[in-house]
C-alpha cells in the first residue's frame, strides 16, 4: 500500500479566477484591498471602456523571492506577523487577470499577464525602472458599453467608500473615513447606523460585502465592522457560524431594530414580515405581540391580534388573495374575517389554523377560537359578474343620482388640476360617462378611460343628504383615480393613494355642489322631496346664512391688504395709503407690466397683475391670489389655465404665459386691453 497526494489540473485554477470574479467592480475591490495589505496610504483607480490603472504608494514586491512566493503562486497561506488587513487566501489578484491583459510594475521588476492567450505563463523583467509602490495597467478583453461603465463606477464608489486608504477614482475621492460621519451606536465590533429602507448594506473593515435584505433583520441602514469577519471565498457571503463579531453586531441590530419597529405607528411590508417572524419564534412578550399590526385583511388594512380578536367577524375566519372583489364585499359584510394570504406566508404558515395557533400561544389570546370556513363554502351564492344595465333599467331614483354625479364632475376636474397639475382642458375631458350597474363585488368600477358604473344595491341605500353627496364623490374620485379596468383582482398601489390624496380637493367641492342641486335632480326625475331632506336644506340654509352673519365662524380670514405695489419706481416711494380689504383691491391697467387686458378687480386682472410681474411658481402665484381674493384654488386654478391659452374662447387672444423650468410669466399680447 502507498500513501498518495491529491493534485489539481491547471485549468482549475484558470476556472476558479473566472468565477470567483463575478464582476469587474468586485475585481477592482480586490486590487484596492492588496494595496490597503501593502500598507499604501493612497490608491488611485482609473477606469475608461477600455482600461483599467491602480496605483499606489504601498510596499509592492521588493524581490524575486517574493515575485515567486506570493505573485506566481496562488494560495500561499497568510502569517500573523504579515499584518494584513484583508488578505486570507491571495486568490484575489486572479480576478484581475480575468478582465484583461495585465501588466504589474513595483520596484525593478514588470509582470506581464494574459490568461486569455497564454493561459498561466507570464512574462517577468527584472530590471525596469524603479516604481515606486505597485501600479496594475489592465487592457480589457472587452470594452464596455457607456452604461456598463457608469454602473461599474457606480459599483465601486459602493462598495470601497468605506476602505481605509486614500482612494481616488477617475481623480475624485470617493473613501470616507467612518469615524467622520454620524451613527446610532458605536461598538468595539462595527459603527451601525439604522434607517428604514430596501437594504441593511455591510462592509467588512470598509469594504461591501453583502445588502440583507430589510425582512432579514427588520430594518435599512449601515454597518461597518471594526474588526474583521469571516468571509466566505468569493467575500460575497459572511459565515454566521464561524464569525463571532458578527453574531454580536446581528444581535445588536436586531435588538433595535424590533424595538423600533414596535414603537412605529405604520410598518412597510419588511418590518412586519420581520415582526411576525419573531411573533411566530415567540421571541416577543405576548402583550407586545398581541398589539402588533401584523395582520392584512383582504382589503389591505392591517390590524394586530387583539383587535383581530374583538372585531365583529372575528368569530368566522377564511383567506383569499389581497384586493380579491368578493372577498373585499364579504369581509365588508361582517360576516366573515377575510385574512389576506400574504399574512400566512408572512408568519410562515400554510393555514388559518397553524396562524391562530401563534395568536393563542404567542400572543397570549388562548380565549379566541374562531371558525374556519373555505372561501368557496363563504362565498357561496355570490355572484362576481359586473353587468352594465340599460338606461331603460334606471329607477328615478338612480336616475337622479347619475344626474347629480354626472354634470358635476366639473369639480372633481377641479382637483385633478389643482392635485396633479393637469392641464384644465385634459382634466375635463378626462370626465368618463356615468352609468347603473349591478354587482355583488362592488360599489362601483369602471374601464380606467370612458364610463364609470355605480352599483345598484350601492345607490339604493344613498341618501339623499350631505352624508350621501359626500359617499358619492369619494366613489367617484376613487374610480377616476383608477387609469385601468378595476373589475377583477387589484391592489392599490402607492402611485394610486398619492393621486387619490392629491386630488381630494375636488371631490369636497363635488359633495357641495351635489347637495346644492339636490333638490332639482329629485324633483327632475320624478322624485318626492320628503319632509328629512327638506330639513338637510334647510339646516344648510341656516348655515350659510349664520356664517354670513357672523363672519368669524367661517374660519381665519386673510388679512387686508393694501392695493398691490405693480408697478417698481425709481422715484422715492410715496407716503404709505391706508390698507384696504382684500375685496376692495383695484388692479388697474397701468399696475401691470404691458398694461392689464382684463378688468382689475376680476380674477383674472388680478391674477394677470400679479402673474405679469415677475416669474412665479405656479403654486406660489395661486396661493398669493387666493389670499388677495378670498377665492378658492381649485377656481383660481381654472382662470390661470384660461389666462395662459390665447386660444381659448374666454382669453380671446389677450394674454399667454412665458415658461422657463418650473416657473410661468403672464404676458399680455399686443392691441388686446380691456
């Protein structure tokens, strides 16, 4: 019997450069991180589409013997006493082969490298002019597109802006000291800075290692250790098992992350995945846990297990897809809790069951034992279908209905201009027709372009008062705000709740314009002014009739002002007049610049008096209007669109508007006056 060695073929070694390399950015780290082991206190890295230069001021190799050791061959292990830094299995300077053809310089000596042509040859001169450190010329074997470039710069400014050198790219600075910048805690092990986010990133020694995932560990941020961790070979992976620093620096995130997390009044979908993941592990008191919003209905809302507990249909429990329509009409109806199925896969569980199991044990509710029912057998009997009816269907009452919603759509235009800065004439023709319809699934919906259909069982019970005008506007907003078929299975999106909160505006000024035509569309279309929506008149009659009288009870009012200074002087400015009330001021023509087209005390004179003396935000000039005028915005906002249209029917050519960036500047056109 004989004892043998194992061996390795030489194109492993070729196979392991090219794979441990991953990317260019990942290659370059490696050469910044031999510079950091050589001792170098500045390393300059250029990067063009077709090469690549690191240079620095560090040791290099001082010799052959060295060149030998540590240059020809791969995985020489590491002594203590070297001091290094970073260095484990000096592999790294392979990955730079892979790339390009390389040429090393460093005191007398120049290695020449290409692995593509000459495989593990190398050329090696030894009497050169001196170099002073170590400097890496690399001719790329594939020159890279413009936006591979960026993103490559982008890559490394990431990944080495913590290194501990002086490192420069294309000529900036790009390396931060840590010690320099501000951060939550400070430990013997790393700096950790939390922040929500998409993304814990994580630098060994100020080099990136890895992005958790903010799930993982339930917060965004930064750490950088101060000690070095263990790595795995590619330096892309940390060993949990063998790394005690980082098993402290984890052990410290999430501590304050939870205990941030549980203070927050709102969660992103990571932080309550990172939550009920504890919840589940029980490593939260169960009182804590139990007033934890970790729970999402089919409609979205999220709520925690005590409430889940209490709540009307708590005693019935089934699951469906999130923004499911019957599911949503079944949970409205109280008689069923529709858990959304994501709140199963968030806790880690494949049933209702399994879920309130962790509610009974880890959130101390043992008293809860609900009903399971498949959403098959709950929604039984119920009807998805979405059927548009014939205006021959229309009862009077729905006729009445359609009539209020219909023709005062101007207002919800109103918002739309007002929240989204839609131009006026698109926001009016972005008005969709309103029809009748019935479905079990929904209230209303509509095709995201041309009609909008209001639900009968939705009408039947509208009343006709403010409550109801204002139920209806906020429908009707809700379905304009929708730019697709709503019909099957959706989820609202952030994009969706900006556009909604934007142009709310408009939908108020609609519920008042509805109640104010109330009795007109009933009396219209053949219905009876009962003795209660009478009184819902009369009561806002007395209102506005109190306010009228009693002017402070309409709220803050703007403060008078004086007739507004047009028109710059050179001369020294006269005595000061006496201030006037808002509804006083007098825009003549010879205040604005030009001369004013429009009558000076009208909304437009006075808009375009202001509008034509300077450059104006067009917020910022709507707001000053408003606050002279005592008019509303959204109204304001109509005469602005007309003052900058010569062409439309009420501007007559008269007046346009000069736009530079995000600014406008009324003009007025020439023979056009008041």
């Amino acid at each position: 019997m004989e004892t043998r060695r194992f061996t390795m073929h030489p194109h492993l070694l070729l196979d392991v450069m090219r794979r441990q390399a991953g990317t260019l950015s990942k290659a370059i780290a490696e050469g910044v991180m031999n510079s950091v082991d050589a001792g170098a206190t500045r390393c300059d890295v250029g990067l063009t589409d077709k090469g690549l230069t690191i240079a620095d001021d560090g040791k290099g190799f001082r010799s052959r013997e060295e060149i030998e050791e540590w240059f020809e061959r791969f995985g020489t292990p590491h002594e203590e006493s070297e001091g290094k830094t970073y260095g484990t299995f000096r592999m790294g300077r392979g990955q730079i082969f892979s790339f390009g053809r390389n040429v090393w310089r460093t005191g007398r000596f120049k290695m020449s490298v290409d692995v593509a042509s000459k495989g593990l040859d190398y050329d090696l001169s030894c009497d050169e002019a001196e170099t002073r450190g170590c400097s890496i010329d690399v001719s790329l074997y594939k020159v890279l597109l413009p936006s591979e470039l960026m993103g490559t710069l982008r890559e490394i400014e990431k990944m080495l802006k913590y290194v501990p050198v002086r490192l420069s790219l294309n000529g900036k600075v790009v390396s931060v000291d840590p010690a320099t910048e501000k951060w939550d805690h400070v430990t013997e092990e790393a700096y950790v800075r939390l922040r929500g986010g998409s993304g814990l990133s994580v630098y060994n020694l100020g080099v990136w290692v890895k992005d958790f995932s903010s799930w993982q560990l339930g917060t965004g941020g930064v750490v950088v250790s101060r000690k070095q961790l263990v790595l795995n070979f590619a330096r892309n992976d940390i060993m949990e098992r063998e790394c005690a620093v980082w098993r402290k620096v984890k052990r410290l995130v999430d501590q304050k992350a939870t205990e941030r997390n549980k203070r927050k009044p709102t969660l992103d979908d990571d932080e309550r995945k990172r939550l009920a993941e504890q919840v589940a592990a029980a490593e939260i008191e169960p009182r804590e846990a139990a007033d934890l919003k970790l729970f999402t209905d089919v409609s979205g809302r999220h709520v925690s297990a005590s409430q889940l507990a209490r709540s009307r249909n708590g005693g019935d429990l089934t699951v469906a897809p999130k923004g499911d329509r019957l599911g949503d009409k079944l949970h409205q109806s109280g008689a069923y809790f529709v858990m959304a199925e994501e709140t199963l896969e968030r806790f880690g569980v494949s049933t209702l069951k399994d879920l309130v199991g962790i509610v009974q044990s880890n959130c101390g509710i043992r008293h809860w034992k609900p009903r399971f029912v498949s959403f098959r057998e709950a929604t039984k009997g119920m009807d998805s279908k979405h059927v548009i009816l014939d205006p021959k269907q229309w009862s009077p009452r729905e006729r009445a209905w359609v009539s209020l919603i219909q023709s005062n759509q101007r207002s919800l235009a109103y918002g739309l201009v007002w929240g989204s800065d839609m131009d006026y004439g698109k926001a009016m023709a972005a008005r969709r027709k309103v029809v009748v319809g019935e479905s079990e699934a929904a209230l209303a919906w509509t095709d995201g372009s041309t009609y909008v259909a209001y639900s009968r069982n939705f009408l039947r019970y509208l009343q006709f008062s403010m409550k109801g005008a204002m139920e209806a506007a906020d429908v009707a907003l809700h379905e304009q705000c929708h730019d697709d078929e709503d019909t099957g299975t959706h989820v609202h999106g952030p994009d969706f709740y900006q556009r909604y909160h934007d142009c709310h505006k408009g939908a108020t000024e609609m519920a008042v314009s509805m109640f104010m035509d109330m009795p007109k569309a009933i009396q219209q279309h053949g219905q009876q002014m009962n003795q209660w929506i009478l009184n819902q008149q009369d009561a806002a009659a007395k209102a506005a009739l109190a306010i009228e009288k009693h002017g402070g009870m309409a709220g803050e009012q703007p403060p008078p002002k004086a007739t507004i200074p047009l028109d710059p002087a050179p001369e020294p400015k006269p005595e000061p007049k006496p201030e006037v009330a808002a509804s006083a001021v007098k825009v003549t023509a010879v205040q604005a610049v030009g001369g004013n087209p429009y009558k000076g005390s009208s909304s437009y004179g006075i808009l375009f008096a202001l509008g034509s003396q300077k450059e104006w935000l067009r917020d910022d000039l709507l707001a000053e209007a408003a606050r002279l005028t005592g008019k509303p915005v959204a109204s304001l906002a109509m005469s602005l669109q007309v003052l900058m249209n010569p062409n439309h029917k009420s501007n007559g050519g008269k007046s346009g508007a000069v736009r530079d960036g995000d600014t406008i500047r009324l003009v007025r056109h020439e023979g056009k006056a008041a």
